[in-house]
C-alpha cells in the first residue's frame, strides 16, 4: 500500500504558490495576482498549515488579505467562495 509523499518546505512553498497563483484572485480584475504579490503570503499560510490546521483560519487570512485589494469589503461575509482554496491548502502534507 502506498502511502502519500510528504514534502520538504521547499515543495510545500511551491505547492502552495500553484494554488495561490490558479485559485485566488482578490484582486477581482482579469488577470491572477502577480507571484511577487503572492509569494508574500505563502508564509502565513504556511504557518496556518503547520500549526493549527484550521480551515476557518484560512478562510479568515484569505479573506482579510484578499480585501485589501478591493475584491471583497473587509466587513462583508462573502467568503465561502475561500473554502475550496483553504481545502486545498489543507490537503498539502509536510514534514
């Protein structure tokens, strides 16, 4: 029975970047958010995944960085849309 790989810190950091970069447009104009942009968060996220784990503390970090970009009010509730991009996050295994 095969077992899922877990990733170095490396790997994890470029898993998390693809899914930034594909999934998450706070912005809201056409075009995803620069990596240079993205490449800013990955350590939050990263500290979230390795410590409490919580998919809600993602939605809450996604959505408080994601609304200083105008995409989304900072009081407004709309972030279900979050859920699928903090499961996916949630998915990444590391050492």
């Amino acid at each position: 029975m095969k077992t899922a790989r877990r990733k170095r810190p490396v790997d994890i950091q470029t898993s998390i970047r693809q899914i930034l970069q594909e999934d998450w447009n706070p912005s809201g104009f056409e075009d995803l958010m620069p990596e240079d942009v993205q490449a800013y968060y990955i350590l939050p996220i990263l500290r979230i995944l390795a410590g409490s784990r919580s998919e809600q503390e993602l939605v809450a970090f996604l959505h408080r960085t994601g609304s200083g970009f105008g995409g989304v009010a900072p009081e407004s509730d709309h972030s279900n849309h979050l859920r699928p991009i903090a499961k996916k996050l949630l998915k990444l295994k590391f050492e």
